[in-house]
C-alpha cells in the first residue's frame, strides 16, 4: 500500500533535504510539504519536484492548516522550527509558538487521523555543554538558551503524548547539519559566503568553541532509519563524528578556498554561548544499524561547491 508522508518545514535546509531523499528512495511515497514560507524557507527549493508533491502554505500553528496536512497521512516528520540562537536571544517569542504551540498542534493531528508513527526533529543543543565526553539519550536536559530550551519543551510535550495518549511519537537529536540549501545566516554558510566574496567572517569570542559536524543526507538517512525502525517512545541520537572548533572550521573553508587566514575577524561573544557539544550515538549504531557515511572532507568539498554554483540561490 502507498504510504503518505507529511513534512513540515519541507522549505527550509534540513526539509528540503529530506523532501529529496523520499523522494529518490521510495517514489510511491505521496509527499505532502506543509511550510510557512519564512525567510529561512524557499518554495522554488523544491521546484524540481512542484508536480511530484502537494504543497500546503501554512503554519503548525494554525489548527486548519496542520489537520489538512494531516489528514490521510501515514507519517509526520516534524523540521518545522525557528532555529537561530542568535534570533532566540532577540526575540523568544516566535520559538516559543513555533516549537511548542505549534508541536502541540502536530501532535492533536496526530493522535486524531491515527497517524502512524510522528518524528520529533530535535538537537543536541537541549543537553547544553559539556567539557569532557559525550550525552547519552538518558542524561538530564539542561538547555541553555531559548532555542534550546524552546527545542527541550517540543520534546518534552512529545513525549507526554506517548506517555498519555501512546502517540507513536519518535525523536532525534542531531548535532551541526551542513550541506546545500542551508540558509547564510548559519555559520558555515556564512563562512563560505564570505569567503567567496573576499569578506571577513565572523567569529563569536576566540573560536575555541567545538561543534560536531553531520552531512545533512546522512542525517536524513538516520531519520529514515529512526522513521520505519524506531522504537514509539525512545529518542535517538545522531552525530557525524567531527569535532570541530569554529576556529579551525573557518580556517578550512578559508584554505579550501584559497582565501587569507586575515579574512577572519573575531567579534564579542554571543550570551550564554555553550563551549562544547557532543553525543554518544552507540544507541542508534547498536539497535537501527545506522552509520554515517560521508567523509568530513567530502562533505565540505560538496557544500563549497554547491555555493559556488549556486550563487543566485543565496544572493536572492
């Protein structure tokens, strides 16, 4: 029987992502895209697939427009989100409807069209930091900034689905995503941007702060995983296994590019910014089978040459 899958946040970078890869691995999937269309999210994304999909304009905030969605689906994969830190400490507002109100809403579609298996896409950013080691799934959130906070409340609501009403509810938690279609706000865009434009690239305090890095397929191909093989109730971590400072991150692209080390140009801190990220992810290798595949070196080659040819996607 075909199966029907709604993605929310289909628009946005991770979205897109994943809006490719169903479609490219189980073609008789019926994709449905509910999104927003913020400034983070472009429809001309998924121009290539505009008569292989069913578009809904909407908000998870807005009850009409997630049952629509909703309805007939099989599968909900929840990217919907406000996701800059940076915007969270601005304005707390739109990620606190966005990430709770709106999940809420998912989740009544869900439970009422007997959806039969919902994806939570969270980070790695509501364990907060830590100096040594990594996170297990079983270690006690500690969020840091609104986002993440905003992020945590998600889960935590999901989760009280599945305890409360046995919503099959699943979620992920991933560490830094980079690939095509991520918008420029986000670091190593920005960092890649810059540099082909000859332009400093901003880093936050000494740059010592440590990141690991995930090709955005590979994480799609975990959620795919986490989508047909999770278990109802569990949460699975995801990582690419490349830590990272922003310093030597920055001074990658930079070389890649052949572009000055000057280029880089250290500005105040961000508030509350967390020193160190980092999971163990034995749970998703041991019980799903699940290993990323991309190269660290790969990846990078991949992303800078999508922005270099790419370059109306990201002026526009």
């Amino acid at each position: 029987m075909t199966k029907r899958i709604l993605i929310t946040g289909g628009c946005g970078f991770i979205g897109t992502n994943f809006v490719y890869y169903i479609r490219q691995k189980y073609p008789d999937y019926k994709i449905v895209v509910l999104d927003k269309l913020t400034y983070a999210g472009k429809k001309e994304n998924l121009d290539m697939l505009k008569d292989q999909i069913e578009f809904v304009h909407g908000d998870i905030c807005d009850k009409t427009s997630v049952e629509k969605a909703t309805k007939d689906c099989d599968f909900v994969v929840n990217f919907a989100a406000e996701t800059h830190v940076d915007r969270s400490i601005d304005d707390s507002e739109p990620f606190v409807l966005t990430e709770v109100l709106g999940v809420g809403r998912l989740l009544e579609a869900t439970k009422k069209f007997n959806v039969k298996k919902f994806v939570q896409i969270s980070t790695d950013e509501v364990y907060g930091s830590i100096e040594k080691g990594s996170f297990k799934e079983t270690d006690i959130l500690n969020p840091r900034n609104p986002y993440a906070a905003c992020k945590a409340g998600a889960e935590l609501l999901a989760k009280s689905y599945f305890e409360t009403f046995n919503t099959p509810v699943v979620i992920t938690r991933t560490t830094n995503n980079y690939g095509p279609f991520q918008n420029q706000e986000k670091f190593l865009p920005k960092a890649i941007i810059s540099a082909l434009n000859g332009k400093p690239i901003p880093i936050y305090g000494n740059g010592e702060q440590v990141r690991d890095w995930i090709y955005v397929l590979d994480n799609c191909d975990a959620i795919d995983m986490v989508l047909h093989k999770g278990k109802p109730g569990d949460i699975y971590n995801i990582k690419g296994g490349n830590e990272k400072t922003n310093l030597d991150l920055a001074k990658h692209v930079l070389n890649a590019l052949g572009r000055p080390e000057s280029l880089i140009s250290f500005t105040n801190d961000r508030l509350g910014h967390d020193k160190r990220y980092s999971l163990d992810d034995t749970k998703i290798r041991n019980e799903l089978g699940w290993s990323s595949k991309v190269a660290f070196e790969d990846g990078i080659k991949r992303t800078i040459q999508w922005y270099k040819e790419n370059e109306s996607w990201w002026r526009s």
